[in-house]
C-alpha cells in the first residue's frame, strides 16, 4: 500500500491536508480494532507524505508488509498513551465515574484535539510556528476550564517528552494551560516536566528558530537521536553555510539542544561533543556560537579549559563573522595569541580594537594584563593610569550619547563594565591588576 492508500487522500502537497488526513484515520480506527502495526504503518505514511510534500522525493512511497520494522519517537508514545485511555472511556460501557461530566459529553472531541496535537508536535517544521499552535487552541474546547485542566497534565507530560520547541511555543502553552501557575500547583511526580518547562521557558535559553524553514530539500528523517555524542572534530575551515538543499535542521536543533542542556549541567565534555556534532551540520546559527563561547569562556577564567587551540580560534573567527565589531569577541581573539605567548601580536590586536572602540576602558585593560604578562611593567602602568586619566570623559560621553558607539544597549554595557574597571584598576594601581 502507498502512503495516500492508507491515509485515505489523493496525492497532495498541502501539509494541512496531510495533518488533517492521519488525525482522520486515527480518530476513525475504532478502539477494539487498534492495533500498534497499523498504527506504525499510518504514522510512517503520514511523515512520508510531509517529506513528499516539502522535498517532492518518493511521490508513492509503498509502506513495508514488516510493520515491525517502523519505528515512533519517544515524543509520539507520550502523545499516544493519554489518546489510548481516552479512547477507553468513549464506548458506552466503559467506565466513566471519575471523569468530569464535561469532559465525558466531549470525548470525541477532546480524542480529535489530543490526536491533532500529537500530529503537530510529531511535525518538526509546522510545530516550530506558534501560529499553527495558535490555530489549533482556538477550539471550542479551550473555552472550557474543566477540559483545559482535565488536560493540563498530560500535555504537560506529552509535550515535555519532546520538548524541541520554540520558547515562543513553550509560552504560549504554558499561558492556555497555566503550567506554572502557582495557583495551581503540580503533582510531586511531575518535577521533571516542570524542570524542562522551566528551562525552555528561561529568557537566557531564548534559541533562535527562524533559520530552521528553508526545506525545499529534506534528507531521510533520523528517528532516534543517539544521545551518547562520540568524539567528533569540528570541520570549522569548511563552513555549512544556510542552504534550502542540504540540511536537516531537525537534527542540527536536537544536537544544538543537546549542547545545551550538557552547558546547563555544567559538564563541560559533552558540551563540546554536542557543539562540534551541531555545528558540523550547520553551523549558520549565532544562537550555537554564543551560547557556547560563554560557556568556554567560564571554563578559561577558572582555569578549566581543555580545547584544542585551532577550534577556540575557529570559534572566535565564526563569532565575529556574524558580529564584525563585536568589542568582546575581537578581545577574545586578541587574549588567545596572549595565551599563546604571542604577546606582541597581543598587543598590535588590542592596539586596533583601542581604535575602534575608544569609549571601551576594557580594552586598555586588558592590554595592561597583557603587558605586565610579558614583563612590560612599565607600559602596564603606563596604561592603568591611562584608563584613570579617561575615565571621567568616557562615561560622560556615553551617558550624554555622544559616544563613538550609537547602540544604547552597546553604551550602557560599556559604561558598566567602565565603571568595574575603574573600581579594579583604582584599588590595585601599584599591584598587579584584576583580571
């Protein structure tokens, strides 16, 4: 049978159609007649389809006799156990006396609402627009406070088993089903979903979807993301610029993810696994580069840095081809030939950045470090009592937005980190200055 045979449509290229087709069959298959194998063979024809109608690749894919051989994510089976035992109360026998009488007049509906959430989620392209999440949750059923928290944790459970969404998306659930409400407190056996609602719903892991749509050409669909990153070696001199050919941006997101979470927990090894699988599928996404370099960052200011030096620099050189004036990714770079015991080209760097960045006391501190570094005592001090003399000038030109930088964030992060370097270069003038 062809993938159209068993979602029971005409060849089509429209994913809505597609979405609204499989909810039809599984909403259709009686609960006495489920069978898992049917289920696999309709979810495999259903995500064949979306491939057909993105990539135009196997217009009458034929779905294998094996059933066994198909597989489902973790993400489907958190979707589909709350669906089964829902499709349990709807026969007339079934037993329903600890179900609300509302949610019981509704069954069927709130069967095909759960259904067409599940074929939502399991569709990475459309479920990273909120838009269609919108569309889907102006349903009737949402005006009922009874169903919304009759479904409130299960979704919770179904949408946290794979939580790769954007945190635009995670808001907006979290706002119709009031997850974090405190007036509404959660079950002890629901923390871990509320750590990973925390986490996604978390201003500093605001992750950048926008790039993931450009899908006019999608490879095969990897089911199972292996969760134990091997050593890999980040081909960073070979750039994966954004293609519409030649990217799986649903693995590129779990590996980005996944490099996430390791630099959350703090484990510094899987981080960098997770970053250099990332960014070998692509590697034209900012959010990656950021996230991690802050990271790596910690990690050299305590002294935990074990990078290669070719992938520190790679990474810096990657950062400032999106951010060209970039005043700290263009210190960083001057700090790793200091590392590197390369201090005159050090210097002749943060000579260039001094230029550029006038208003920035960082930067001629950072050379001070770098002079005392190479025995230059004289040039160190020389440049501590630089940044004492400008001081006063510097922070009234940027309150007075007179400043060479016409960025209001950018002038008051200067003015902030000025003022930490006055404080640390006033306090310890004759010794050796805070780095």
């Amino acid at each position: 049978m062809t993938m159209w045979d068993i979602l029971k449509i005409e060849r089509t290229k429209d994913v809505s159609d597609i979405r609204n087709a499989y909810v039809d069959v599984l909403c259709e298959t009686k609960p006495e007649e489920f069978s898992i194998p049917d289920f696999l063979a309709t979810h495999e024809a259903y995500i064949r389809a979306l491939i057909y109608a993105r990539s135009g690749t196997d217009p009458n894919f034929e779905i294998p006799e094996d059933r066994g051989s198909l597989k489902i994510t973790r993400g489907v089976i958190a979707y589909m156990e709350p669906i089964v035992r829902l499709r349990e109360l709807t026969p007339p026998d079934a037993s329903k006396a600890l179900t609300p009488p509302e949610v019981v007049s509704r069954l069927d509906d709130i069967v095909r609402f759960y259904t067409s959430m599940m074929a939502l989620h399991d569709d990475f392209y459309s479920r990273i627009e909120v838009e269609n999440w919108k569309a889907l949750l102006q349903s009737d059923l949402m005006r009922s406070q009874t169903i919304i928290r009759y479904l409130r944790l299960p979704l919770l459970a179904s949408c946290a088993a794979e939580p790769l969404l954007p945190q635009n998306v995670w808001l907006y659930l979290d706002m119709v089903f009031q997850w974090s409400n405190p007036n509404f407190p959660m079950p002890k056996d629901y923390a871990e979903e509320m750590k990973i609602l925390k986490t996604e719903t978390d201003p500093r892991w605001n992750l950048s979807f926008a790039r993931f749509r450009l899908t006019k050409k999608l490879p095969e669909r990897t089911q199972v993301y292996d969760n134990e990153a091997e050593s890999e070696t980040w081909a960073y001199r070979k750039a994966r610029r954004p293609s519409p050919y030649n990217t799986d941006f649903e693995m590129y997101a779990a590996y980005r993810k996944f490099a996430r979470d390791a630099i959350i927990a703090g484990n510094g090894s899987a981080a960098e696994r997770w970053f250099v699988r990332a960014a070998n599928v692509f590697d034209g996404d900012s959010d990656l580069f950021v996230i991690y370099f802050d990271f790596i960052r910690g990690l050299r200011d305590r002294g935990e840095f074990t990078m290669t030096r070719e992938m520190h620099l790679g990474i810096i050189e990657r950062l400032l081809d999106f951010f060209p004036e970039h005043v700290n990714f263009l210190i960083s770079r001057a700090e790793y030939y200091s590392d590197l015991g390369r201090f005159d080209k050090a210097i002749e760097e943060f000579k260039k950045i001094e230029l550029q960045f006038p208003d920035s006391l960082t930067v001629l501190f950072k050379m001070a470090l770098v002079y005392r570094e190479s025995g230059r005592e004289s040039d160190a001090n020389r440049t501590l009592k630089l940044i004492e003399k400008r001081y006063k000038s510097v922070q009234e030109r940027l309150r007075s937005g007179r400043s060479h930088s016409l960025d209001a964030v950018a002038m008051r992060s200067i003015m902030s980190e000025n003022e930490e370097v006055f404080r640390t270069v006033t306090g310890k003038t004759k010794g050796k200055p805070r780095g």
